[in-house]
C-alpha cells in the first residue's frame, strides 16, 4: 500500500504539466488519484482527513447535486456530470493527507509547480513578442495570448487561478519569509501582473485584482513587497497601453464598448453577458428551489419561456452565481454561499490578528494564499467559466488541499 502511495504521490507532482496538455490527462490524475484515496482510507480504516466541516460540506453539496439531476428533463446527461463530481473532493483530502504525511511531496511538488509556472511566463512573454511561442504556436485571435495551450485562450486563467498557490509553494520552499523570498517574489509578481494583462483575459486580469488587494491586507510578511510591485505592474501595464494599440483595444476600447459606456446605454459586462444572465435569471425564477438540474442551462436555455432574446442561448450562463442559482436553486447555492461567508470570516478574523493585536502567523498567511484564490473564483461581480467544467475544476479544487497543511515547519 506505501508502495502504491509512493506511485500516486509521485503522479500528482506532474498535474501541473497535464494541466497545460488539456483535460483529458489532468482529469485522468485526478480521477485516478481519487479512486485509490477512497480504497486506501477504507482499507487502512482511516477517514480523519474527512472529519471537518468543509468536508461535510463537499458531500452534502454532492449528494444534493446528484438528487437534482434526478429531476431534470435529460438526467442521464446530468448525472454523468453530478456523480463523478466527489472526485475533485476526494483529490483535495489526498492532497491534504500527502502535505501532511509525505515526507518531500510538499517541497517536490513546490518545485515543480514554480519551475513549471515560470516557463509559462516565459513562453508567454516569448509568444508576446514574436507571435508565435517556443513551439511554434499561434494565437488564433492577434489580441489573445495562448501559450502552450494552442487555440485555447486560457492561459491568463491558468495564471491567475494558480497563482495564489504558486506564492503559497514560495514561503514552502524557502522554509521562512527570508531574504531568499524577497529576492524571488518581486521579479514573479511584477511579470505575472503584466502577463496576465497582456494575455487580454479580462476575467483572469479581475481575479488577479482581487488576489493582489486582498494579498496586500492579509499577508502580514510580504506586505510591503506586494504593494510596491503592485504599483510597479500598474506603471508597466499604464505604458504597454499607450504603446501596443493591440493590447489597448482589447482590454480598454473593447471593455468600454461592451459595458455600453460610448453609446451611454449601459450594459452588464456586455450585450451577450446580459442575455445569457437573464436567461439564468429567469430559469431560477421558474425553479428556485431546486433548479434545473447541473448541466441543463444548455438545453433549457432555447425553451420560449426562458428567451432573453439573440444571446440569450449558450452552454452556461458564464456567471458561477447565476449558474449555480439556476442548475441547483436557492438551496445548492446556499452551499457556495455558506463557503464564500466561511473565507470572508477568516479574512475578518486575520484582519483583527494583524491590525488591532498587531500579530503575525506564518501558518495564517500560508493559508490565507490559499483561500484569496477560492475568494477569487467565487467573486460575486466577476463573470466565470462553467462551475462544472472538468479542466477549470481541477484549477478551482487543486489549491484546496493546501489548506489544510498543519504545521509551517512540516516541510523539510
């Protein structure tokens, strides 16, 4: 069984590296991942790990997404979405227990991930500057970067969304907020900010907003860099603006367009966002207990009673709140919501640690990482990709586990 250990832990390192092949082998880790932690607890007798509240959490959310795809007019469809779905739960407790039981998989994996992150960086910039990445890769839309992820625009997702996580494996790997951290953290600040921006993600450059705020109030030990390099990425992004016409027009002329600014006929996020919102909107209004079931927006959508008009119809309604309000009704929401109030007393909790006790915790900040980037995802004025979607899940789901580290000083 150690031996068999050995092999998951050893796979999960190079989770990172699937992420950016696409779905299919990242979800094979953790599908596959999952599976052995379920027979390995059994087998071993040892369930601590699923003793705490978000993990009850998890599994009623689960067991309740799963009682709704019962009542949905195609369940087939929504079932094989809403049972594979403890998955990502059970990946999140592996991730947990390895942290805490395997001696180097928490460094390793730190390694890897950094190393990993900072050749997207790299390759980003590259494809930034030449057209084309170190594979020769082209982006199919000239203001879009892509990277390593081909015709996929993610890759200011991919960045975004890791990069609480990424901090988080800075403080592991270094053992203590030295000097060694304050030499690394500013030049990788500075260049994903930048990045991120000039990917023309817009959604991916609001979450790093949000993280970049919230890191500045709540990580006691990196304060001060994170604020000058915050100031810093907004210098650089103010002049790549006035510089690249190609950068501009999609992150200001474009986001002005949409929001309906020019013309003075405000829009929410834009034409199509709106159309897509009220439809959800409507579908919640019709079910508000329970919705329609996960993964019905796409089907329910073109029904006449539902019409929102052109843009009305598509695959989700690209708002994790409105989705979740109208595939699982006002009570699947509430599971989100009880998560999204639980990191907002957290945050409240650090706040009066750091301002009113005038204390620090290493253990709080490493954690605090981790929950800015859960915050993120779930920011209620953001607009988002598909709540259900395997790839972005794994981003959603994989920072998690490193929540529930339980000593600093574990990593050795």
């Amino acid at each position: 069984m150690d031996k068999s250990l050995n092999i998951i832990s050893n796979i999960i390192i190079f989770l990172p590296i699937a992420l950016i092949t696409g779905p299919f082998f990242s979800d094979l880790i953790v599908s596959v991942s999952a599976i052995f932690f379920l027979y390995y607890c059994i087998k071993t007798n040892n369930f601590q790990f699923f003793n705490n509240n978000l993990s009850r959490l998890f599994l009623l959310f689960w067991a309740y997404i799963i009682f709704t795809s019962f009542f949905s007019e195609n369940i087939l469809v929504s079932l094989k979405v809403s049972i594979p779905y403890l998955r990502f739960g059970l990946f999140v407790l592996l991730i947990a227990y390895l942290i805490n039981n395997k001696k180097g998989f928490l460094e390793k994996f730190s390694i890897l991930i950094i190393i990993l992150y900072c050749i997207v960086l790299f390759d980003s910039y590259f494809q930034f500057i030449f057209g084309f990445n170190i594979l020769g890769f082209v982006s199919p839309v000239k203001n879009r970067l892509t990277s390593f992820f081909g015709d996929e625009m993610v890759v200011g997702s991919f960045l975004s969304r890791l990069f609480p996580l990424i901090l988080f494996c800075i403080l592991i790997i270094s053992k203590k907020f030295n000097d060694k951290v304050k030499f690394l953290s500013p030049f990788l600040l500075i260049l994903t900010d930048v990045i991120i921006y000039m990917s023309g993600e817009r959604t991916s450059f609001a979450i790093l907003l949000v993280i970049n705020v919230g890191f500045i109030l709540l990580i006691s030990h990196m304060k001060i860099i994170r604020l000058i390099t915050f100031i810093i990425s907004l210098i650089l992004i103010t002049i790549i603006s006035y510089q690249s016409t190609i950068v501009k027009d999609r992150m200001i002329n474009q986001t002005l367009n949409d929001f309906g600014y020019k013309d003075n006929n405000l829009k929410i996020f834009s034409k199509v966002h709106q159309g897509h919102y009220e439809t959800a909107i409507k579908m919640f209004a019709d079910n508000p207990l329970k919705g329609i079931g996960v993964k019905m927006f796409r089907y329910e959508c073109g029904k006449e009673k539902f019409d929102s008009g052109k843009f009305s119809c598509t695959t989700h309604p690209h708002h994790l709140h409105l989705q979740l309000l109208s595939e699982t009704g006002i009570i699947g929401y509430c599971f989100i919501l009880y998560l999204f109030f639980f990191i907002i007393r957290k945050f409240l909790i650090t706040l009066k640690l750091i301002y009113i006790d005038k204390k620090s915790d290493k253990l709080n900040d490493l954690k605090n990482c981790i929950l800015l980037g859960v915050f993120a995802n779930l920011f209620p004025i953001i607009p988002s990709g598909n709540f259900f979607n395997n790839w972005l899940s794994i981003l959603y789901f994989l920072p998690i586990g490193f929540y529930f580290l339980k000593d600093f000083n574990y990593a050795k």
